[in-house]
C-alpha cells in the first residue's frame, strides 16, 4: 500500500519555508542593531557579523567596520 506523504511534503515545505523567513528576519535585526549572529558553525557556537551592505557576505569574529 502506498504511503501518502502529500501532507508530510506539504508541512516539511511550510517548515522550510518559515525557518528561511526567521534566518532572514534576525540577519535584518542583527544589521539593524549592530549585533551578531550566533549561529551553531563546524560544530561550535560562534558569531558572524552581518555586513552593513546586506549584498556584502557576512564575516566571522569581528564587527563590520
């Protein structure tokens, strides 16, 4: 018997969608407040300072001067 995973796609998709949408949100956030991101990188903590200029990538360690 086939397994009906349309539902299962259906919220894994909505699921992606909305961890894109909070990723995009606290980049902004951190650009707006001058504060980092802690994210989880090579398997430790660490914090990357968005880019002033959001097409600029964003740099590890440092604030963007």
């Amino acid at each position: 018997m086939p397994r009906d995973v349309t539902d299962a796609d259906h919220s894994l998709r909505d699921i992606e969608q909305a961890l894109r949408r909070a990723a995009a949100n606290a980049e902004k956030l951190a650009r707006e407040t001058g504060t980092p991101l802690v994210l989880w990188q090579d398997g430790r903590v660490v914090e990357v300072w968005p880019a002033i200029d959001s097409s600029m990538p964003m740099r590890p360690g440092q604030p963007p001067q």
